[in-house]
C-alpha cells in the first residue's frame, strides 16, 4: 500500500510539471526555433547529463553538445527530446549554461517535460522520452556549446564545400 501511494504521488508530480511546461507556450510568446537532443544521465547523489542535439533557426541547423550536472537523482537513463526555442533574436545567444527545475521518474520507459532559461533570455520548452531506471527531483544546469560543423541547410544548397574552405 506504501509503494502504491509513492507510486501515485510521483505520478500527480510529474503530471503537474508537464502541465506547467504544456501551457508555457502560452506564456513564452511565439516560437523562435526548435532543438531535438539525445543525452545519457547518470546519478548517485550527484548526476552527470551528455549528449548532442542540433537548433533549427532562421531556416538553418546547428549541431551543439550538451554537458551538465543535477543534484538529488539516482540512477541512469538516456533517451530523445525534442523541445520549442523562445525568445532567440541572434544565433549567439543560443549557446550558455541553461537552468531548470526537473523531475524524473522513469523505470523502463519514461515521458516528461522541462523548461529552461540561459542567462540570455533564451528559453527552451522540451517534452522528452527515457528510457532506464531514474528518479530524480532537482534543480539542475545544462551546457550548450556550439559545434564547427557546416549545417545541413548548407549542404543542400552546395555550399558545404564553401563551408568546409572557410573553416580552414
């Protein structure tokens, strides 16, 4: 009966932070761009969250990697996101340290949302799937470094081979 009452606690929690970030939209403005990330946490006390993603902006893609630590979670878990950029004028201001209060209940499969703010402005709005076994209810900071690599929209276009004589 404990565990039962845990179990629907948990799940009224997470409920409640999705609907927060579901009506955000709302509340954000218009939607500037969209990222979609795959990152591995891993936690004991102290967490660890890698991974890669890549911004769509302006009609263009840009690959980023993703670094960043979380406090109060145990266990591992890694999976997709795909998530709504608000509040993004130029491209510089993208990259940067992102904050965010997170909850994470996942054994086997998972679905949650997060939203987070830079010190920029910039506001991410992600929806994400997981997969492993992880509890976590924290805040936490996630790292966001641009990538050198020319974009896909340039690719199409032909102008990967401009891109790659510039870079050297």
């Amino acid at each position: 009966m404990r565990s039962a009452s845990l179990h629907i606690a948990t799940a009224l929690a997470l409920c409640g932070v999705w609907s927060l970030t579901a009506c955000a939209q709302t509340v954000l403005g218009p939607v500037t761009g969209t990222v979609t990330f795959h990152t591995s946490s891993a936690d004991l006390g102290v967490g660890y969250t890698w991974g890669h993603g890549v911004l769509t902006y302006g009609g263009r893609t840009y690959p980023f990697s993703v670094s960043g630590a979380s406090a109060a979670a145990v266990g591992y878990s890694s999976g997709d996101s795909v998530g709504k950029v608000y509040n993004l004028q130029r491209i510089e201001d993208f990259p940067g340290t992102f904050w965010a209060l997170s909850g994470e209940a996942t054994v086997g499969r998972g679905v949650s949302g997060q939203l987070m703010e830079n010190d920029n402005g910039v506001r991410i709005r992600l929806d994400y799937t997981r997969g492993g076994a992880r509890i976590a209810a924290s805040p936490s900071r996630l790292t966001i470094r641009m990538l050198n690599k020319p974009d896909q929209a340039a690719a199409k276009s032909g102008d990967s081979a401009k891109a790659g004589v510039a870079a050297q």
